[in-house]
C-alpha cells in the first residue's frame, strides 16, 4: 500500500523539524525515503508551494516529491485530486490530520494515518543493517581474542 502524504502537516507534528526551517522538506523528503525503503513501500509526497511546482528532484525510485505549483492549487487540492482519481483507493494510505482530506480518504474507502502517529513512525530508529551486526572486529578485539587463545593454549 503506498502512502499519500500531506507534506507539511506532518512536518508540523515532527520535533525535530519546522515549518520556519527552509530545508524542512528536504529533511522530511530524506526521513520518508528511509521509511519506504525499510518498509519496501512507495510513497507520494506532496507539498504546498515552495520549489517550482511539479515533480521534484528529491525524487527517488519509491518516492516521488510533488509541490503545489500555484497560488491557487495548494497541496490539499492536489491530494483530493489524487484521491478521487486513484483506481485503487483502498490499497492507499492518506498522511493527514486535516479533516476534509481524512473525509475524503473515508469516502473512498482509502486507509487513513493521522501526520502525528506517520511522524512517530518516521522518528523510530532504523533496523541495524547487517553490515553494522557484521562488521569488522577492532585492532583491540582481535588482540583480546590472541591474548584469550594463547592463555588456552590454542594460540
């Protein structure tokens, strides 16, 4: 199931992000790439007016970054628009706190996940990666290991 994400409203439940930061969404962008990457999911991001509207550069395989690209199309339009539109709304998850997008989501049968409980999601440490549990011991370890074998008599 992909995730429709109300940008900015989740960057106003994140702690260590603000909306008065002019990288706040690039930072966002950076977090939710590394969700649907853990997760094996897609993701649409969609912003009010920022950068040139249309489809960012922060684009990657499994998110794709869209900005409102006028003073009259804001990024709740283009969510509404996304929702109506999407042949498949139940298999759809809509980021948001903002009522009228909730509605519509419920309307169309499409999971809802409040920007709140996304922004805990996103704060939860990553999975170590197997290359971390894997690595490789340290010059004091190995010498540890030389002192424990000759003690024993193996070394």
């Amino acid at each position: 199931m992909p995730y429709l994400i109300d940008g900015h409203n989740v960057i106003g439940q994140m702690p260590r992000l603000s909306l008065d930061d002019p990288n706040d969404e690039a930072k966002l962008v950076l977090l939710v790439r590394s969700l649907c990457a853990r997760e094996r999911r897609s993701a649409t991001l969609i912003f009010d007016g920022g950068l040139p509207g249309g489809v960012s550069n922060l684009s990657s395989s499994n998110l794709t970054v869209v900005f409102a690209s006028d003073r009259h199309t804001s990024a709740d339009d283009l969510i509404l628009k996304r929702i109506a539109a999407d042949p498949n709304p139940q298999g759809l998850i809509v980021v948001t706190s903002d009522q009228r997008l909730v509605n519509a989501a419920q309307q169309r049968r499409a999971s809802v996940l409040r920007s709140a409980e996304f922004a805990r999601l996103l704060a939860r440490p990553a999975p170590a990666a197997a290359s971390e549990k894997e690595r490789e011991p340290s010059a004091d370890e190995i010498s540890e290991w030389e002192a424990l074998f000759k003690n024993r008599g193996l070394g």
